[in-house]
C-alpha cells in the first residue's frame, strides 16, 4: 500500500508544481511584478511549508536534530541537487539582482547560523545552542530581507505604471482605432482564476510531499534503516520535493527566475524565519556533527554563486558537478552514519 501511495505522492508533486507555476507566473505578471520577486516570496514559502511543517513539529517535542538537520539538510539539496537538476535540464540564466543581491545575502545568512550556533568554538560555552535571542536576531534579518524584495517590487510596479502610461498617451494622440487599442491596454486581467490555480497547486505539493515522505519513512524502516539516517536523508529530501518539482517544472517552461529565486528564497526562508520561530518556541541545542553539514551548506551557497558569477547561468557542466557533490555528500551521510 505504501508503494501505491507513494506513487500517487509523486504524481500530485508534479501536477501541483506545474499548475502553481503556471498561476504565480500569471500572477507576475497582472501584478507587473518581475517572476524572481514571486519566486523569492510566494513560491518559495509555499515550498517550505513541509519544512516549516516538520522544523516546528520537531521544536514543539524538543527533536532539536531533527529541526536543525531538517533546515540544513534541505538547503543543501536545493542548492546542489534542486539547482543542479533544473541547470541540467535547460541552462539557467542568473539575473543580475541574483548576484548582486539575494545570493550574497543567503551566503551571509548561512554564515551568521554557523557563527549563532557555534558557541562551543566561538563562545567557550559547554554547548552550542540557538537561544531564543539568536531566533530573534534571524527574525530580524528575515524582516529586512522582506523589506528588501517588497521595495524592489514596489519600484518595479511603479517603473510598469510609468510605462504604460506613457504608452496610453501615446495611444490617445492615434486615429479612431485609439480608444480601443487604449481600452485593451489598459484593461486588467483576473487575478481569481490564477489565484485559485495557485492555491490549488500548492495544497496538492504540501499533500504531496507529505505522502511521499511518511510513505518513503515507512519503506524505509522496513528494511532496518535507522531513524537518524531516515531523519538526515529521507526526511530532508522528502520536505524539499515541492522546491525540486517546482523549479524542474519553472526550468522546462523556460522561467530561470522562478526557479532559482525558489531555492534562494526557500533557504533564506527555511534558515531566518523556520530556526527563527522554532529558537524562540524552544531554544536548540546544535548537536556538534551538524557544524560539518553547516559547512558543506555554505560552501554549496558559495559554489552557485561562483557559477552564476562566472558566466551569468548555470550550464549542464556546472550543473552535473552539483549533482555529483551532493551524491557524494549523500555518500558520506551513509558511511558516518
């Protein structure tokens, strides 16, 4: 039976992801806001749901390796494999804002929760802990990475309006064929129909990524796989396929911003707002062995902006290098586990 669902699991990640993608395009583009914007926010934290989800579950029952493990490991699959996979399939282009800003803001985030939760190192404490200060100090930096992109499609809605206003006028000047050509430009579409398809989608991706992991935890656990292993591969990759299926599905239909700013927006959401908020329901206590996992997340945030830098994209080559560190990443879980 687990079988059977699982496969149903898959089959509503894909048509989710493509219809979600299909409506926040839309959405994009009634609201003249630029595709990276809707990836970076409202794709993006719909796709972290199962992170949330689990991070908070585990927060709730004091599971700290699992709400910490959950976080890390999941950003490092959006990084190496997410983008890796998508890179594959068609070159992902990098806008400028890209490099300028979101990927060298989630590669600071990444290192202030290194610097936050090694107290042991860095402090001289008897153990390393995300106080609920620290969940503080990352909801703050959350904030103003929301102030950021909502400012950017503030002044990107009002360069549009200027735009077409200028375009109207022009039209009014024009023969009798004005007042329509005016009308048809000035007319704005429904937002209901892409909003409804949106949600839609997002709900059968959150439905979907949860059969699929409890259905994979329960196959898994047949064979006498270990709940700490189940918990760093199968449960991270598991809360990370709605950002896998949805950026594969933007990468496809050509929308390179949809599917990066997914993942950079989903892993500046999963480590500012999912430790924040789970800091300050019960501070954490970092189990050592996660620093190593901690590393690899910044130098994976470190790669892909060294490949976007590079050439403004992400190629096939640089993509099949991702996906091979995190096979081998993936290798090393199983051997020290």
């Amino acid at each position: 039976m687990n079988y059977i669902l699982l496969i149903i699991g898959f089959i509503l990640l894909v048509k989710g992801a493509d219809y979600f993608v299909d409506g926040a395009s839309t959405i994009a583009k009634v609201l003249k806001i630029p595709p990276l914007i809707i990836g970076l926010t409202i794709v993006a934290f719909g796709t972290s749901a199962p992170e949330a989800a689990v991070s908070f579950t585990a927060s709730l029952k004091g599971q700290n390796g699992m709400a910490m493990g959950n976080v890390i490991g999941s950003n490092i699959f959006n990084l190496l494999m997410v983008v890796g996979m998508s890179g594959f399939i068609k070159t992902l282009s990098v806008d400028k804002s890209i490099l300028s800003k979101e990927l060298p803001f989630l590669l600071l985030t990444s290192l202030l929760i290194f610097v936050l939760t090694g107290d042991i190192f860095f402090q001289e404490n008897a153990v390393n802990m995300l106080t609920r200060a620290d969940g503080i100090v990352l909801l703050m930096f959350f904030a103003i990475f929301m102030y950021s992109l909502l400012n950017s499609a503030l002044n990107s809605r009002n360069k549009s309006s200027l735009e077409e206003s200028s375009i109207s006028a022009d039209v009014s000047h024009m023969d009798c064929s004005s007042d329509t050509l005016s009308e048809g430009l000035l007319k704005q579409p429904s937002l209901t129909k892409p909003a409804i398809i949106s949600l839609g989608g997002m709900i059968a991706i959150i439905i979907g990524g949860k059969m699929v992991v409890d259905c994979a935890s329960a196959i898994a656990s047949t064979f006498g796989v270990s709940d700490q292993l189940i918990g760093l591969t199968i449960v991270s990759i598991g809360t990370s396929l709605p950002e896998f299926v949805t950026s594969i599905i933007a990468a496809t239909k050509g929308e390179s911003d949809i599917a990066l700013g997914n993942v950079i927006g989903s892993n500046m959401f999963n480590i500012l707002f999912i430790l924040g908020i789970s800091a300050i329901i019960s501070p954490l206590t970092i189990n050592s062995k996660l620093f190593i996992d901690t590393i690899i997340m910044i130098i994976s945030t470190a790669l892909v902006y060294i490949f976007g830098y590079r050439k403004r994209d992400v190629n096939k080559l640089e993509s099949c290098i991702l996906i091979l560190l995190y096979i081998a990443y993936i290798a090393y879980l199983l051997l020290t586990a």
